[in-house]
C-alpha cells in the first residue's frame, strides 16, 4: 500500500497541477469563444427548458431531461460543496472564490459540449438501454473525424477513461461518499456507522435494482429538495450577516489578485495568488466535473429532439453547482468570520462552526441532514457512471454483479473505520486520494475528444440555431 501510495501522489500532483488546470481551463476558454460564448447567449433558455419540466417519451429506456440533469447533479453536488469549498478556502484564502467561479464560468461550456456529443454519438447496448459518455464520443467521434487510425486511438482512450471511470467509482466514490453519510449521520444523531451503513446499502440497493429510472425518479425528487433546503439554510446565514458580505466578498477579490500580508498569523500565512487560484480553480473542477466526463453518461439517456437543447441543462447543472450553492457555502464562511478566527479548523468541521456562529448548536443537525443527502444522492449518481463504464468494458452481463459490489462497498466505505479501528481509517483515507487521482486522470482522454470533435460540435450548434432560428454561431 505504501509503494501504491507513493505513486499515487506523484500522478496526483500531475493531473491536479497547474499544467492539466490549465488544459482544463484553456479548453473551456476555446470552445466559449469557437461557439460564440453559448454559457451566455443560452443562459435565459437554459433556465427555460429546465423549468419546463419536460416529460420522458414513449420510449421507457429514455428518461425526461429534467431527470437526466437531477440524477447527474445527484454527483456532482456532494460533499465537495460543502467540505471541499471549506478546504480551498483554507488553503487558497478568499481569493479561491474568485477563480472558482472564474473557471466555473468556461466550465458551464465544458459541460454544455460535453452533453451535446453525449446525446450526438449515443447508442444502445444489447439489453436495449441508451449508453453515452465519453467512451462513446471517443470511439465513434474520434473515428469520424480522423478515419481508421483515429478509431484505434479513440478505443485505447476509450477503454483508458472507462477504468478510469470504474476504478473512480466502486474503488474511490462509493466507499469515500458513504463514509461521509455516517459521519453525518454520528455527527447530527450518534447513529453509528455500522448501522448507517445497513440501511444505506438496502436503501440504494432498492433503488438501484429499479434500473436508470427507478434512479432518476428518486433523484427527480430528492436533489431539487436537497439543493433548496441547503440553500434556505445558507441564505439564513447570509441575512443574519448581511453586513459583513461586502466585506467578504471584497477580501476575496483582494486575494485573488495580492498576496497577504506578511503579518497573517499561522495557517493563514501561506495564502498567496498561486495558492488562491490553483485551490479555486481545482475546487471548482472538482465539484461541477467540467471537463470530467461523467455527467454526459446520464444525459445521453434524455429524452430530447436536438443535443443542443439537453445542452442547456448542462450549463444549468455547472450554475447551481458552483456559481450559486458552492459560493453561498464560501460566502457562509467568510461573512460569519470563521475562515480568520479559526484557522485550525478545515472541510466539513470549518463550514459547521460557520454555521453554529448563526444558528447555534442547531446548526450541526443543518449541516449533517445536508451531507446526508449531498453523500446519499451522490452514490447513487455515480452507481450510473459505473454502470455504464463496466458494461463498455465487460457487457451486460455484469451489471447484476456490479449491484451486488455497489451495496458491499457502501457498507465497507461506511464502517470500515469501526470494524477494524486505525488501519480501517487509513485505508478510507487512502482511497480518498486514490479516487481524487482517478476523478482528475478521466479529464485527460475526455479533453482530447472535446478538442478534436470541437468542430463537430460546431456543425451542432450551428445546426440548432438554424433549425430553432436562434442567433447563429
């Protein structure tokens, strides 16, 4: 374990560092201006065709848009919303904020192309369920473009980003993100893990056996209450501490661009503008997935006439992620003054003393009932992503199997601190770095297919605006 560890961190700092960021960034940035800004010449329709709330067709294996974009936020609003943005903000200081949003901003197109091929180069498997994603893109679109040798080059990428994506899933997100629902659940109530892990193993598997629309009707349900409570509660926080919001987001864009003073006490002395945009840009990848690949698998199963369209709740999916529910989360922070008054603290521990400075002793239940949901929602998310990577890799066959593995791992990933005491935490630990490595290694073979196939979504777009006579590319 210790040698997989040590290369574990050397492949980490590599697909985490400036050099892949940049390639993350940079590629948002290329296809904003290729397809004429569409993050914002789209942005009213988006919220139009997400409020429309359109139904599935007569089609049982395709589900409505609506449900496709709820079980793909089921991912991506985790606990990174709530601990990661802590962390970012711990290390980056409140500049991180600012290139948060900055990247979220170009990531709002990722994702837009991202879905748009997804629905383009989707098929069905053998068992007559709709498969997308990147795998997909990468071995039709990749074949299209370049001819035989860019099929062969599109397959190995392919098979590359479809291990990755498994490995992500049953050996990183599953285990990492039950664990995160105990601890919710210790936290708010003192249920222990060992039972948590129980009921959340049965639950999910219930759901799960239902197939992709037993999942999105829960998530349909479950994730616009999530993101509304949590919300509610923020904006509780926000008016108790209005006063102090100017104040806040003016250190942020302080920091954003200066370093601090040298005076800065402790923890607090290691801000810098690297440090501030490294943390904010990588806070904001990792939580909206722009660039990842993941979230175009679920909407490849949408139920619409023109890829563009599912298109735009791609870019609503990056706005309510990180635009509004991670920067209400870093706004709760650095408004109550907890960020500077408690420098030890970081993650989930930071964002409820920010909490409790408002609400009281009441605040841990806010914040635990909310990592319970954003934890729970997001296993079942990503139960669909390692679905659909293992039926690329090995077939159909294998999906009861991966089941069986999804509810075994929620328990592991649960209890397995208390079953086996240190050495069970260790290796909780350890996974969590694994999955982060395995999360930022899906954007590499993702990012060549969004920059090969950029023309193709060109002739898409172009292709929608002509057809729906909207204002042309």
């Amino acid at each position: 374990m210790d040698t997989i560890m040590y290369y574990n961190r050397i492949i980490n700092r590599f697909v985490w560092g400036a050099p892949v960021l940049i390639l993350l960034v940079g590629t948002g940035i290329y296809l904003t201006v290729l397809l004429g800004f569409p993050q914002f010449r789209y942005f009213f329709k988006a919220l139009s065709e997400v409020f429309s709330f359109k139904k599935s067709s007569s089609d049982n294996k395709l589900i409505s848009p609506f449900a496709a974009m709820s079980t793909a936020l089921a991912s991506t609003i985790g606990v990174g919303n709530i601990a990661g943005v802590a962390t970012a903000l711990h290390l980056g200081g409140p500049g991180a904020l600012v290139w948060m949003l900055i990247s979220s901003l170009f990531g709002m197109c990722t994702k837009f192309a991202e879905v748009i091929l997804a629905v383009h180069y989707r098929q069905k498997d053998a068992n007559g369920d709709w498969r997308g994603g990147t795998m997909y893109i990468l071995e039709k679109g990749m074949s299209d473009v370049l001819g035989t040798s860019g099929a062969i080059i599109g397959k190995i990428l392919a098979i590359l980003f479809a291990v990755f994506t498994l490995a992500m899933g049953v050996g990183g997100a599953v285990a990492t993100v039950s664990n995160s629902a105990a601890e919710a659940m210790f936290m708010g109530w003192g249920v222990s893990h060992v039972h948590t892990g129980i009921i959340m193993a049965v639950i999910v598997a219930i759901v799960i056996i239902g197939g992709l629309k037993n999942l999105s009707r829960v998530t349909a349900y479950v994730v616009p209450f999530m993101a509304i409570f949590y919300i509610a509660s923020a904006l509780y926080v926000l008016v108790m501490n209005y006063s102090e919001i100017p104040g806040a987001v003016s250190n942020a864009l302080h920091f954003a661009f200066n370093n601090p003073m040298e005076t800065l006490p402790g923890a607090l002395a290691g801000w810098g503008v690297k440090e501030a945009v490294q943390r904010g840009i990588a806070r904001g990848v990792f939580s909206n997935e722009a660039g990842m690949g993941s979230a175009p698998m679920v909407h490849a199963t949408a139920n619409v006439e023109h890829p563009v369209q599912q298109g735009f709740y791609g870019i609503f999916e990056v706005f309510m992620d990180t635009i509004v529910i991670c920067t209400m989360t870093a706004l709760v922070i650095l408004s109550t003054g907890t960020l500077t008054s408690a420098p030890g603290l970081t993650g989930a521990q930071l964002t409820l003393a920010a909490f409790e400075s408002t609400i009281g002793p009441s605040g841990k239940y806010v914040l635990s009932l909310s990592l319970l949901l954003f934890a729970f929602t997001s296993v079942i998310g990503w139960y669909w992503y390692a679905e659909t990577a293992a039926t690329y890799l090995l077939g159909v066959w294998c999906k009861p199997v991966m089941k069986v593995i999804w509810s075994i791992m929620i328990f592991i990933g649960s209890a397995s601190g208390q079953l086996i005491g240190a050495k069970g935490n260790q290796f909780l630990n350890n996974i969590w770095d694994i999955a982060d490595t395995m999360n930022g290694l899906m954007a590499l073979p993702n990012l060549i297919g969004l920059l090969i196939l950029s023309g193709t979504i060109r002739r898409i777009v172009k292709d929608y605006d002509n057809k729906f006579k909207y204002t042309r590319v």
